[in-house]
C-alpha cells in the first residue's frame, strides 16, 4: 500500500522518508493541502541503471569539448605525449 506524506511532514522528515524508499522500497503519494501532487517512489534498476549512463554520456561530451578546446589553442610543436615525456626524464 502506498502511503500519503504531507508536503510539511515531508519537508521536516526528508531523511528518513527517503531512507525508507531507499532501504524499504516504499513509496509515497505526496499532499499539498490534502491534494495528491507527486509520488516519491525507488529508481528500478533499469532506471538507475539509465541515469547513470547518461551522466557518463555527459562526462564524455565534456571531455570531447575540452579536447577541441585545448587542440585548437595548443601552441608547441611537441605534442602533450612528448611534452611528458621530457618531464619524465
């Protein structure tokens, strides 16, 4: 059975309504004056699962970015391998 948790009841037990989402699965409708507004429920595994990958989808952009960024501003006839490598020694 879904519970109802009051948007104020929400607010001021945040952690540990979500710690039983999280550890007992349950969910909740939530209430704005008695209303149903939203329902607060765990992420399934093929959602979590979803989330994650776009946030990797994200970082890789980010870094394709970067790359440009530093490709077109790159001044030294050595390339960043070489450049390394001299530190190295």
């Amino acid at each position: 059975m879904i519970e109802k948790i009051g948007i104020r009841e929400l607010k001021n037990q945040t952690s540990q309504v979500l710690r039983r989402v999280r550890e007992d699965m349950v969910e909740y409708v939530v209430t704005l004056r008695g209303e149903p507004v939203a329902v607060l429920r765990p992420l399934t595994q093929d959602e979590s699962e979803h989330i994650r990958q776009d946030r990797i989808e994200d970082e890789i952009a980010d870094l394709r970015s970067l790359s440009k960024l530093i490709a077109a501003s790159w001044t030294s006839k050595k390339s960043g391998v070489e450049l390394v490598e001299e530190q190295r020694r």
